[in-house]
C-alpha cells in the first residue's frame, strides 16, 4: 500500500515506511525507513549509483514507491533544485514570474515578489538578462529565486553545486541556508564532504540502495559505523 496523507498535527514532514523502488526489474531503493521533521536539514551521501538522485525524486513524488507507505507535502509545498536547473528560455525576472503565475498570483504582485526574490538572491542587476547567458552559478542562483519565493516547505537540492567554482558554491549554500532561515526543511545530496559538514545537521548514507546510517552529523564524520562510509570519507569510494 502506497499512501500519501500527511498528519497535520504532527511535526513529522515526511515519512517513509519499509519503501523499495523497482523499474525494469532492477532495485533502486530497498526497505528504506526515513522520518523527515519540520526544521531539519539532512544531507545524504553516497557513491555514485547509491540511490541519492532516486530518494529526492521519491521524496518529490516524480517516481512513485513499488511497495511500502509515503507520507510526503504536497508538491505544491516543495522545491526541487537539480544539478542542472531547467529554465525557461526567458528573462530571468520572467523565470520568477513564471513560477508565481501557475501558482495563481496576480499582477502587480507577481512582479514585485519575483523583485524581492531576485534582490535576495543577488540576480536583480540582471533581471532581463536571458537564462541562455547565465554561468553555471547563476543559473543555480535562479533556481533558488523560484523557490524562495514559493517559501516551499520542503527544499530537495540534487548536488546542487557540482562544478561550481568555490565562490559560487558558497554564494549557493549561503542561499540555500537562507531559505532554510524561514522555516524550509533541506534535503541536500552532494559529494563534497566539506559541503555536507556545512549544511547538515543529520546524515543518511547510503549503499546499494538501502539506508546503512541515518545519524547525526557530528557523530557521522568523527565515526562513522560503515566500512562504506569509512571508506566513502577516506575519499576510496566515489
């Protein structure tokens, strides 16, 4: 059974109950048990094809669970930032305004909140640029724009700074944290270990498809209890 009900009384955000997800025969995630609470911020880590990128899109509801129950917000209550933003190719104020639009806010007020949000997020001095001439760290800039001004509930990051030069990524994280600043929950995967001391307050580490710690950050990256994440910190496993 797959159910999608929230309990409005609890602090609980988002739940995962004995979760596997199989396409085409092949199991991407494995009894995965996870509680997400309101105010948290959690960073998963990995090796590439540990099932980082499939947990996000489980927790968005782009991929659904083969078996086991999901409690997750409402799409409209969440913002998902990949690698590589998709935008539109418009201006960047219209990027903002875009998203503001099929969220049913009207003129005036759709221009002057994606104002606001383009001054928060240091992309005012080029709001009529096109999204075609923006750099890497601008276009991630912008992503964070749209969903600041959402004020989603839940903010899922996809190795949000990957290939970014270490001002961009900073200029990001900075970002990302003050969204988090006004009560967003974080979910963050990235395989920068620096990153994920930064950023999190809980890790989960994952293997194979299936949840090997779910522990503090500060007790994570003083001792880990996995040969994976050992091995994954000592910089062996990528």
């Amino acid at each position: 059974m797959v159910s999608h009900n929230l309990h409005a009384a609890s602090d609980v955000l988002l739940s995962l109950s004995q979760v596997s997800v199989v396409v085409d025969g092949k199991p991407l995630l494995s009894d995965i048990n996870l509680e997400l609470r309101t105010g948290e911020s959690m960073v998963v880590l990995g090796a590439n094809g540990s099932g980082k990128t499939t947990l996000l899109k489980l927790c968005n509801g782009i991929l659904a669970a083969t078996h086991g129950a999901v409690m997750i917000p409402p799409v409209a209550d969440q913002a998902l930032i990949f690698q590589r933003p998709p935008l539109l190719a418009r201006s960047v104020l219209d990027n903002v305004r875009f998203v503001l639009s099929i969220r049913g806010i009207a003129e005036p007020m759709r221009t002057e909140q994606a104002q606001v949000a383009l001054q928060a997020c240091n992309l005012d001095a080029i709001a009529q640029r096109q999204t075609r001439l923006l750099s890497g760290g601008e276009q991630q800039r912008l992503a964070l724009a749209r969903a600041w001004v959402c004020k989603p509930k839940l903010l899922l990051a996809d190795e949000p700074t990957a290939n970014l030069a270490p001002a961009a990524t900073r200029e990001v994280e900075r970002l990302i944290q003050a969204v988090q600043a006004k009560g967003t929950t974080l979910v963050l995967t990235t395989h920068n270990v620096a990153q994920a001391k930064r950023m999190a307050m809980r890790i989960i580490f994952l293997e194979g498809g299936r949840i090997v710690e779910d522990r503090p950050a500060a007790e994570f990256f003083v001792s880990p209890q996995s040969a994976a994440a050992r091995c994954y910190l000592e910089g062996e496993c990528l």
